[in-house]
C-alpha cells in the first residue's frame, strides 16, 4: 500500500496543457503521484465536482512599499492572508531601492519582514531607483545571483523614474547576468504636460486623472521601450497593459522573436472612465487608467491570443477613508494627489474565471496558464511551481466551478475598506487552498500560521 500524507480524491486536474480525472498524492511538500484510485492516504480530501488548478501566483503585489506621505494598507501578513483566499500559493512583490540608498539594504531589510509574516510562498523584484555606478557594478548583479532574476524599472514618476541612458545602462546588466527587467512603460513628459493643462483650466477632480494619463503617454513609451531593448537584445516585461496601440505594437516585437512577455489585469477589462466620475471616483485612480471600451476589447483579445502571457492584479492597496491614503492632502478633490492603487489581489482569479472561463472567452487551461504556469516560467520558478505533476510542490487551489458569490468588501480578506469591484457577481470560487502540501484555506477559515511562507529563489525562466 502506498503511504501518502494526503490523497485528494475525485476531482479534475486542470494544467496548462492538460486536464483529467486524477486523484493527487501527496507526502510531504511533494506532488509524489498524479493517477486514479490511489490509496493509503493518513488523510483524505473529497474533490468531487472541483476543479483543481496549480496554485495561483500573482507575480505583480506591492505590499510594505513605501509610497511618499501615502502608506499601503496591506503588509505581507493581510495582504498573503488576501490573496490565499483567492486561490494564491505564491505572491511576487517588490522591493523599492530608495533613491540615494543601497538596494541590497533594501533587499535584506523587505525579505526579513516578509519571512515573518507572510501566510505564502515569495520572492520580490528589486525596483532601481537610482542606477549608480556601485549599483550597476556591484550591487545590482548580487541581487540577481541571489535569486532575484527579475527587476523593475519606471519611464515616471519623479523619485522613481530612470532616464533612457540610465534603463539602458539596468538593461546591460540584466542581460550579462540573464535577468528580466520589467517596465512601467508611461512617458513622463507627455503626463507632466497634459497635467500642467489640466491645472491651467482647473480640471482637477478625480476624473482627469485619465486625461493626464492619455493613451498616447503608455503607446509612445511602449513603442520606445520595445526599440531599446531589441537593440540591447535584452528580454522584458511590459507591465499593466491597457491599451490597443501598446498591445498591437507588443504582438508586433513577439511575431518578429523579440523576447517580451506582458501582463493586463482585471482592472483594465472591467472599469471604465466613467467609474472615476462618481462622488467616490478616488478609488478608481490607478495608473495606467481605466480606458474606453475598445481597449478593453482589446485587452481581452491580448489574453486569447496569447499577446499577454500573464494576467496579474497590480494590488496596491491604499484606504480611502482616513488621512493615510485616498483622502491624504485632500487629495480625492486634485487628481495629482490621490495615491495612484486599487486592491485586487484576492479577486484576480475569480474575476478571470467567471468573465474568462464561464463566458467562452478563454479555456481552463489558458486559465491555468493565465493565472499560474506561465508567471512560474517566465519568473524562473517552474516546474517546483506553477504545475500539478510528479515532483512539484503541492500548491493546489480547489475551485466550485459553480459557486455564485457577490463581491463585497464583507467577504474580503485585504487589510484596505473597500473593493473596486463592489457588487461584481461572480460565477467560479476556489475553496480550499494547499501550500506545499499543507492547508493555508479550506471551508472559508484560515488555516496557517505568519511566517509559513518561504522565500522562493528565481532561477533563469523558461523562455529567457
């Protein structure tokens, strides 16, 4: 008889290329066999009517980040706990190198606090601020050899943005050391100069927060971040892509082999502009903005056509009532003031199932893909993530494919008052949740301890 710790039995196995009826056994943190009617489980789990995904990992989290006189309402404790319930095993955050200070400090200080208190499995892309010469020559290529093989850098916002030479300059280095650099792909000046017109005409509400955001800023600044890094031959990553131009010109640069991966996320297929027009339009500022509807059409064909490798919840999560988020400096009545965020980490996956899945605009296994195996291989952590198989870890999310549920900011686990998807009816919601083997949720309870998450260490990603 075969000893396993636990055998989830009767439900559907669904991967990215593959689904079946199989019953899963696990000993320890492993995936020890995948086949039917197994038997010798100390622990049985019924599956039966379920759908069971590779944990979800959302590769695209600010959680503890800095973020000026604005502070985030999720640390690695509410915000891991969040995205736990919303069928997550794995988060990626970010780690912000102030400017003027060491990254590798940063580094040190952001993965202890998230060893402390994070419910699941982490790793975080090092954000460069400041592209010193001890940086580029010293400090950066460490933190990559360390298990870090992913790093961000911003085309805006003062304090955070590099120049073209000084992003040129990252690009080197993470192509010597065969890292990823991911973009927040807006072009400065086009948004300083629309703000300043704004402000000229006393536009300041809420609502212009899109109109200094326009699209041409995200198509420019993609169009050039794609010319840079085909010249330096460098692969990247183009983050919360909103729009046709800048999803036109990625399929562009992938048809002709161009090593570029991007992601959208739910906000930029559900919200609108409109959204931003209600007496409470703060909690819908977010950059890039919502956009019209044929960007959101497009947004929706980049998934099905695989334009979009990942689909990600950029959570980042300010309060809007109190003097530490939304409302900070009086901000919900001058757009350039309102902290620029929504949560999402905690509805990501439900959303992409009941409008993906359950409307026919994509597979279950694109769904897998979408919300799990890809991030693992592009991040440089499959096949131990991101895959049901023999010798992976047993990071499952068990899905009712037939549970109807209201989001509510009630129902929510994050550490921020409210959803920008209040009153979204959902079809599809994952009900337990298995990290390495053990239960982190099951029957709506919290299963874990703070500080039962590990560090994970990227390696060279598939595709890189």
């Amino acid at each position: 008889m075969d000893d396993f710790d636990i055998v989830i039995r009767g439900g559907t196995v669904v991967n990215s290329n593959h689904t079946g009826r199989y019953d899963i056994g696990i000993r320890g943190e492993t995936i020890v066999a995948l086949a039917e009617n197994l038997k010798g489980g100390r622990k049985e789990v019924d599956a039966g009517g379920l759908l069971i995904f590779p944990g979800g990992i959302d590769s695209h989290v600010h959680l503890e980040q800095p973020s000026g006189a604005a502070t985030i309402s999720d640390d690695f404790a509410s915000g891991t706990q969040s995205a736990a319930f919303g069928g997550n095993t794995m988060v990626l955050t970010f780690g912000l190198q102030p400017k003027g200070g060491s990254i590798k400090q940063a580094e040190a200080d952001y993965r202890a606090s998230a060893q402390l208190k994070t419910y699941l499995d982490f790793n975080f892309h090092p954000i460069v601020t400041d592209a010193t010469q001890t940086l580029l020559n010293e400090e950066l290529p460490e933190i990559i050899r360390s298990g870090h093989r992913s790093v961000k850098v911003f085309m805006t916002y003062e304090g955070l943005r590099l120049s073209d030479e000084e992003m040129l300059n990252v690009f080197a280095v993470a192509k010597k050391e065969g890292a990823l650099v991911m973009i927040h792909a807006e072009n400065h000046d086009v948004i300083t100069l629309e703000t300043k017109r704004l402000v000229a005409e006393n536009k300041l509400a809420a609502r212009y927060h899109v109109d200094a955001h326009a699209v041409v800023a995200e198509e420019e600044a993609t169009q050039r971040v794609l010319a840079l890094a085909e010249w330096m031959d460098v692969a990247i990553a183009i983050l919360h892509v909103s729009t046709r131009g800048a999803t036109d010109a990625i399929r562009a640069a992938q048809q002709k082999g161009q090593k570029v991966f991007a992601e959208t996320c739910p906000q930029y297929l559900l919200l609108t502009p409109a959204h931003l027009d209600q007496a409470e339009g703060a909690k819908f500022v977010f950059s890039p903005p919502a956009r019209d509807q044929p960007h959101r059409d497009a947004c929706w064909e980049g998934l099905t056509r695989g334009v979009f490798s990942m689909f990600s919840s950029d959570h980042c999560p300010f309060q809007f009532e109190g003097n530490t988020g939304k409302r900070l400096s009086g901000g919900v009545n001058d757009f350039r003031t309102i902290p620029n965020g929504i949560p999402g980490v905690e509805t990501r996956l439900p959303i992409l199932f009941s409008e993906g899945v359950r409307k026919g605009r994509i597979t279950l296994n694109q769904f897998a893909a979408l919300s799990s195996t890809n991030h693992a291989q592009i991040y440089g952590l499959y096949p131990r993530k991101g895959v049901i198989t023999v010798g992976a870890d047993a990071d499952l999310a068990l899905w009712d494919p037939e549970k109807e549920v209201t989001v509510s900011q009630s129902i929510l686990h994050h550490g921020c008052d409210y959803t920008p998807f209040e009153g979204l009816k959902v079809t599809g919601w994952p009900v337990q949740t298995f990290l390495r083997g053990k239960p982190v949720v099951s029957d709506g309870a919290l299963h874990a301890s703070p500080g039962s998450g590990r560090f994970q260490s990227q390696s060279i990603g598939n595709g890189r």
